[in-house]
C-alpha cells in the first residue's frame, strides 16, 4: 500500500519556486521604488539649486553698472547660468525616470503577477486532480482490507466448524457459504483496488511528467520575464545618468570658460577709472597779498596786549571741495550768473559722460549720477515754487504783510528754471538710453529732429530726423547738452481787443524754454511799459524775434504731417503752404499763419520747407 505522505513530497519544490518567483516581483517592484525615490530626489536636488541659482542672479542685477561690466561679476553670472542649466538637467532625468521606469516598473510588475497567479492556478488544479485519485485509490485500499478481513473470519468459522463433529450437516453448509460469499466480495474489492491503483499511477506519472513540468516552465518564464526587466530598467537608470552627466559635463566645461575670461587687470582698471572719473581736479589756491608790514601805521589796527592783530577775512577764501563743480552744472543747466555777481573762471573740464575715451561703463555710471542730482535740483525747484506761490497768495490776502508784485520775478526765475530742467533731465534720459544701446550693441534708430510733442520735447541743432552713425548721434545730443543759447523772450500770443497797447522788453533768457505753451506764458509776466499805438505793427509779431522775416515774402511749405497737442500749437499737412509770423527762437518751434483758413499756432521748425533749402532747417 502507497504511503499517504508521499504525495506531499510533491509540494515541497513547487512551494520554493513559487516563494522564489514571489520573491524576485518583490525585488522587481523593490527597484521600481528606489526608481521614484531617486526621481524625487533629483527633482527636489533641482528646485533648491534653481533658488539658490536665482536668488544670487537677483543680487547681482542689484551691482551698480561698473560692477556688472567686469569680467568677475559677468562670470559669475554666467556660472550662475550654467548651474541654473545644470538644475533644468536635472529636473529633465527626474521627469525621464518618472515617466520612462516608474510607470514601466509598475506596469511589469502587475503583469508578473498576473503571469503567476494564472501558473498557481493551474499547479492548483492538476493537484487537486491527483489528490482526489489518491483518495480514491486510499478507499479503495481501505475497503479491500476489510473485505479481506471479513473473508479470512468467515474461513476461519468454517474450518471451525467443519473439525467440530457435534455440528449439523446444515450449519457446516452455511458456514462454507458464507465464507465463499465473503471470498468473492474480497475478490472484487482487490480487483477495484488494483484498477485504482492502476490509475492513480498513470495520473501521478502524468503529473510529473506532463503537467507539472510545463507549470514549471510558465513560473522559470515568469521568473526569467521579472529578472530581464530588472536589467532593462537598471540599463535605462545607467542611460538617464550619462545623459545627464554629459548635460553637466558641458555646462561645466561652459564654466570653465568663462572663468578664464576674468581678466584681473582690466577688472582693476575699470574700477579704477570709474574712480577717478568722479574725482574733479580742484583749482590752485591764490596767494593774498596781504601788503607790507612796514606800512602798518597807514593801515587800520586793532591792538591786544600791545601785540598788533591782522583780521583776514576769511570768507576771501572760498574753498569749495570741488571749486568747479558748481560752474559745471549751472553752465550745462544754462543758468549763467551775472559777471557782477560771479567772477569768470576758466573753462571747466569736460563731464565723465561726455569724454569718450572714458569706458561706456563708466560714463553711464556718471551719467546716471547726473541725472539724480537734476532730479533733486528740480525738486528743490518745485518746492520752492510752490513756497513762494503760497506767500503770494498771502500777500494778495493781506497787502499789509508783503507786495505780491515781489514774488514775480522769483516765480519767473523758478519756471524757467523747471522748464530748463524738465528738458536737460529728459534728454539726459535719451542720451543715457543712446549710451546704454550702444554698450549693449543695439543699433538705434533713434530721431533727434523736429518732435511732435511740443510740451515735452524739443529738436536738436544739427541734427536731422536719420542720423547714419552713433557717434554723430552723440556728438548731436552733446552739443544740444553743453550749449546754452540766450534767445529773446517772445510772446506768441494775440492782445485781446479793448486791451492798452504794451510793448514788450526784450529779457535775457537763463535757459531755453522748448514748449510753446511756456513761450506764451511768459508773455504775462514780461515788464510792459505804455507806448502809442504806431509801436506795435502786428498783433502776431514778435518785437523780441531775432528772424527777420517779412510776411509777406516768407511763404513755406510743410513736409510732414503735425497734429496739434495743446491749445498753443496747430495741425498741418504735407503740402500746406504757411506764412512766418515768427521765427524760432531755437527751441524748435515757429509760429506761423496758415495760407487758407488764417488759423495762427506753432508748429515744429523741422517740418517746414523754406524757400531755396532742400530738406528741412534745423534750428541753431
């Protein structure tokens, strides 16, 4: 008879292939894991290198413009750069990994285990099969040998019975009977036994031989499958970091260059001159004179402790920190002092900004100054302006405190200074703009004629709307800057009817006043004084206009289109034809009448075609 444990032999190498095949999906979904970790990792490693990337890229924008044009600070921006590529690279392999092996992980991994529940499933049910074979062959075994017992007692009753002579006939037959009844079914139980047998045999060899073997083979696939995508996703690992590495190693090598491009000396230099830039040679001292000192009975003397005492005034000795600073600005801002007032000194030299042997770097950084300190002065200006409004005001209210009348001529002085440094601050800007193009490399197009916004813009002398160079462009501005030409103060305006009949005073000009509106509102607090009515030829001609023009005779055509942009100023066309009612003064402006309609306004000097010229006059 079979043992019943041998079956389970059986079990033992299927449960370890099976704990094998489970083990190697584990180790499978293990690396996909470690995959998504590292992604995280690079990513995370990404975001904090871009901060740090951008946070030191934000404090150098933050470098004046010396410091951001020496070679140290542009390498290491660009460094700054490069670690930010560097960043981008790794954010790519985190994005490759986490989309190329993460996803493929997981998918494998679902179908392995689908692979593998499908081969228990059959290894389940082909065991099912044999065991139930088995136990049916065991019941049979079982009911053999109880047959067999049965049969043997029956035997042994009749032998019995057939020695015991008391017995009768009858019950000897029935004891034989039985035996032989119990012998046949005996037979029959071994012959049922011996065909189970027979076919547990031929299933358990089917088993091992057929069955369990192609099981066998399905989990070494599903094994082999887990174990050839755990090298292809270390492979695509090891693919997504030498592209990385090669990303870095050109960045790197991108680095490397541009530190070789820091140049110490030509840093040091650059520095140096933008220092020097700012410092101005002051003027020698005089030597005062202060006499003989024999002479000291014919001189004044005060006597302590019968010791003479010589006072030297000591406000002869105005020593500024800068003696020519001051001459600088107020000559550039076209405020020239009065000889009464101030001494002449020798030409001043030339601004940083405006010397171009100076580095652009340099002279942008005082240019920009520049423009700071006219921002402050025209805000003094306006300050100032306002205070002596508000005390006019007062003195209107109360005549006893003060004379309104006194507060004109600072007003006077104030607007035209404002208006002066409205203009210089604004062409300034262009020029700074200009320079700025020109240390980036930009070409520029930029035009400084004739403009059409009177208010606020005015054209430059000797300069036409295309310029073909940027040095003309900046020789142009310069000499608009450095200039400061005295024109007569005019009024563009018309006498009201039932007015007296003034004539006006021609007044020097500090400054130049570009916007017509400001020309004509002038015109209100220039000194009149009563004259007879032979005086004033025309309402529309300006006594103070240093054009000489006859009406009459100056007929001029217009080349380009204008439309007006304040109450002061007139729309024209190409083609019109205008008449001169007065010339410009040098702020870019002429008032003239138009030929059809009589409409009176100022229009740009630039976009007139006077007789016998072939392009537009530039004023001087």
């Amino acid at each position: 008879m079979i043992p019943v444990s041998k079956f389970f032999t059986v079990q033992d190498p299927s449960n370890a292939l099976l704990s094998y095949t489970q083990k190697g999906i584990d180790f499978f979904e293990k690396i996909g894991q470690f995959s998504k970790e590292k992604a995280a990792i690079e990513e995370e490693f990404s975001t904090k290198l871009k901060n740090l990337a951008k946070k030191y890229a934000k404090k150098s924008e933050e470098e004046d413009e010396v410091l951001k044009s020496v070679s140290y600070i542009n390498s290491f921006n660009s460094y700054l750069q490069q670690l930010d590529q560097i960043a981008g690279k790794h954010h790519a392999a985190a994005e490759s990994t986490r989309e190329d092996i993460v996803s493929y992980v997981s998918s494998k991994t679902c179908q392995l285990r689908s692979s593998r529940k499908n081969a228990i499933n059959d290894l389940k049910t082909i065991n099912d099969i044999l065991e139930d074979q088995i136990n049916e062959m065991w019941k049979s075994g079982k009911f053999y040998s109880k047959s067999y017992k049965e049969a043997e007692n029956a035997y042994q009753k009749f032998y019995k019975a057939d020695k015991n002579l008391e017995i009768s006939r009858l019950e000897l037959e029935k004891a034989r009977t039985h035996a032989n009844t119990r012998n046949e079914i005996c037979e029959k139980s071994k012959n049922d036994y011996s065909r189970t047998v027979s076919n547990t045999n031929l299933e358990q060899k089917k088993y091992h031989d057929e069955l369990l073997p192609v099981i066998f083979s399905r989990l070494k696939e599903v094994d082999k499958e887990c174990i050839g995508d755990m090298r292809h996703v270390l492979q695509k690992l090891i693919t997504v970091d030498e592209c990385l590495a090669e990303g870095i190693g050109n960045c790197r090598l991108k680095m490397q260059n541009s530190i070789n491009r820091i140049d110490s000396e030509a840093d040091a230099q650059l520095v140096l001159d933008s220092v020097e830039a700012t410092i101005e040679k002051p003027t020698s001292f005089d030597i005062e004179d202060l006499g003989d000192p024999k002479d000291c009975d014919s001189r004044a003397s005060d006597s302590i402790d019968g010791k003479q005492r010589v006072e030297v005034a000591i406000s002869s000795y105005h020593v500024l920190k800068s003696p020519n600073k001051k001459k600088i600005i107020r000559n550039f801002l076209g405020m020239r002092e009065k000889e009464s007032e101030v001494p002449r000194e020798s030409e001043s030299p030339k601004e940083a900004y405006t010397d171009n042997s100076k580095p652009p770097q340099v002279r942008l950084s005082c240019l920009r100054s520049k423009i700071k300190n006219m921002e402050k002065q025209l805000e003094q200006a306006v300050q100032g302006r306002e205070g002596i409004t508000r005390l006019q005001k007062a003195y209107y209210a109360n005549p006893q405190h003060g004379n309104p009348a006194a507060c004109t001529e600072p007003l006077i002085s104030y607007a035209k200074k404002i208006e002066t440094l409205n203009t210089n601050i604004q062409n300034l800007k262009e020029f700074y703009t200009l320079l700025e193009m020109s240390v980036e490399g930009m070409p520029t197009e930029r035009s400084f004629g004739g403009r059409d916004t009177p208010d606020t813009t005015r054209s430059v002398s000797g300069c036409s709307t295309n310029l073909s160079s940027l040095r003309t462009h900046e020789d142009g501005i310069l000499r608009q800057f450095l200039s400061s030409p005295k024109r007569l103060l005019s009024s563009p305006r018309t006498p009201k009817s039932g007015q007296k009949p003034i004539s006006t005073t021609p007044i020097r000009r500090k400054n130049d006043i570009s916007s017509p509106v400001l020309r004509s509102s002038f015109s209100g607090v220039i000194r009149k004084t009563p004259v007879s009515n032979s005086v004033i030829s025309s309402p529309h001609r300006s006594v103070s206009s240093p054009m000489k023009i006859d009406k009459s005779e100056m007929l001029v055509t217009v080349l380009f289109k204008f439309e007006t942009s304040s109450a002061e100023t007139m729309s024209i066309s190409p083609g019109e034809e205008l008449y001169i009612q007065e010339g410009d003064n040098g702020d870019g402006w002429t008032r003239a009448r138009k030929k059809k309609g009589q409409e009176v306004g100022f229009v740009p000097t630039s976009y007139l075609q006077f007789p016998g010229l072939s392009t537009a006059i530039t004023p001087p």
